[in-house]
C-alpha cells in the first residue's frame, strides 16, 4: 500500500510549512488526487489517519477531490476527457493524444489554528 508512504509525505509537508506560516493545527486536508494518478482514495483515506497520529494534523478531515483524466487531441485540436490512460477520444475515436492532467497529487488547501 504506497498511499501509507504517500500520506506520510503529505504530512512532512504539512509539518515543514507550519512554522513559516505560523500554525499549529490542522483541522481539514484537501488533497487533489488526478485519475491517473495511481492512488485508491479509500487507501488514501486509511493511511491519512495513520500517518497523522500524534501529528499536528491528528484528528483533521481529509478531504478528497478527485480530478478527471484530460488529453489533448491532436485530431480534435480540443481538451477531452478520458476515462482510462489509453481511451481513444471521445469525440472522434482517434488515439493520437497528449495527457494533460490527472496525473496530479498535491495538497489543494489547509484549513489551520
């Protein structure tokens, strides 16, 4: 289960911009997590509670937005949609394609004491 690997980061990274910006709680995590991204959100969600035990972060609500997966058509000369990494475009079955999101993985905002 790397989400418990992943979870601990994101907690590293909460930890290390709490001093610049001077808070000392977190009370609700966003986290914007693309299709593609290779990260089951319900493990995400097991692994947060256990990498923020005794944590600033102990006791905040995670909070998950789930990005689509995007490409860019070569055919279409437009931004899609897709449901899988290797779909063809949903607009004119064509597979040449260029992924331009849902890759991502990165902390959206902090709610803080």
């Amino acid at each position: 289960m790397h989400e418990l690997s992943l979870c601990q980061s994101v907690v590293r990274s909460i930890e290390a911009a709490a001093g610049p910006h001077g808070f000392s709680r977190v009370r609700r995590v966003r986290l914007a997590i693309g299709a593609f991204a290779g990260v089951e959100p319900d493990a995400m969600r097991f692994g947060f509670d256990v990498a923020t035990q005794g944590t600033l972060a102990e006791g905040a609500t995670l909070e998950i937005l789930e990005l689509p997966g995007t490409a860019w058509c070569f055919d279409c000369n437009d931004t899609v949609t897709l449901a899988q990494r290797f779909d063809a475009c949903p607009r004119c079955a064509g597979f040449r394609l260029r992924l331009t999101g849902g890759e991502e993985l990165r902390i959206q905002d902090l709610e803080v004491d």
